[in-house]
C-alpha cells in the first residue's frame, strides 16, 4: 500500500495543488474528448506562466471557452475574441485566446479523420500505448520527449497553435499518455486498472 502523504513534490502544499495532482495530473481518461480539449487549451494558455496560476483561473476558461464545448469554440468569432480580452477570468493574451478558436478548428478536423482525438495521440505513443516512465525523482522527469517533439511537428504541421514540445509534453503527462509520477508517490500505479497492466 502506497503512503498516501507521498507525492511527487512539485505540487507543494497548495491545496488546490495537492487536488490537482491527487485527483487529476496523469489519469488516463481515454473517452472524454472535452477534458483533452480543455487540456490543450490550458496548456497553451500556460506558456511563459506558471501552471497554478492557470489552474487558478480555470473556472475563468471554462466560463470563457463554453465549458470547453469544441464545436462551440470552434464557431467563435472576431467578436468573440474582443468580449474575451475583457474577461477578467482568463489570461487576456489575444495570441492565446485566437490560438484556443483555431485549435477548437484542428481539433474536430482530427476527430474528423482518425475517429477521435485520443485515437491520434496514440499514433505517437510506441505500439499506441501509454508510457510509463518511472522516474525516481523529480529531477529525472524531462521537459520533452521523442513523441512530444514529432507530435509538435505534426500538430504545427495541421495548424495548430502554441503546441511546441514543451507543452505538448505537458499535455501528455497531464492527460496520462506519459506517467511521470514519481517512484514513492502514491499516484505512480493510478492507471493500471485502466490500461489492464
């Protein structure tokens, strides 16, 4: 039985933190297709910030984005993004928030053409399944990877936006493509009844 008071150590003690990385960072939830919506764009919307200061603004985005409805986001107008950089809930970078409309745009082109979302990340993933990493401390954890890198070019390639490796990178480990939970965190095995390892 793994010690529940350890877990990886970038979540601090920020309460709201601690519930992110405990209940969310690295699940596997392969059907939701909205939640790997809004991932992206939160990840994106995070480039240059910190991501607790995106965490804390994202019943903003959801306010914002519809409820990261993808059709919804994806018929949003110029006007759209005007009433949007006066949101007081969100980061008001008209790069991020235009970026956020276009890759709503990608997006259903993808599920268009590979069935789902989910379905095109794991033609990055080796044999199409999850990694599991098993760093043993934080410090081994990477900033990219040989799948971040080629599914950057890919989504760069399909006109998506603020999808650099680093952040696709994150949006894998997020999302638990990529499970970087450390070695003596008690999340480490979070997915295994899922991918039935």
């Amino acid at each position: 039985m793994m010690d529940k008071n350890k877990r990886c150590p970038w979540c601090g003690d920020d309460p709201l933190y601690v519930a992110y990385h405990d209940n969310e960072w690295g699940r596997l939830e392969p059907d939701n297709e909205r939640r790997l919506f809004e991932f992206l764009v939160l990840e994106g919307a995070q480039a240059g910030l910190s991501w607790i200061t995106i965490l804390r603004k994202r019943e903003g985005y959801r306010d914002a984005f519809l409820g990261f409805n993808i059709e919804q986001v994806a018929a949003m107008t110029e006007e759209d993004v005007e009433r949007l950089m006066q949101h007081p809930g969100i980061v008001r970078n008209r790069l991020k928030i235009r970026s956020a409309i276009n890759n709503a745009q990608r997006f259903l082109e993808v599920q268009r053409e590979f069935g789902s979302f989910h379905n095109y990340v794991l033609t990055f993933l080796p044999e199409g399944k999850h990694i599991d990493r098993q760093p043993q401390t934080f410090a081994d954890v990477p900033a990219t990877s040989p799948e971040s890198d080629v599914m950057s070019r890919d989504t760069g390639r399909r006109g998506f936006k603020f999808c650099g490796s680093v952040i696709i990178y994150s949006f894998l480990q997020a999302m638990g493509y990529i499970n970087d939970h450390i070695a003596e965190c008690f999340c480490r095995n979070i997915n295994n009844s899922i991918t039935g390892e």
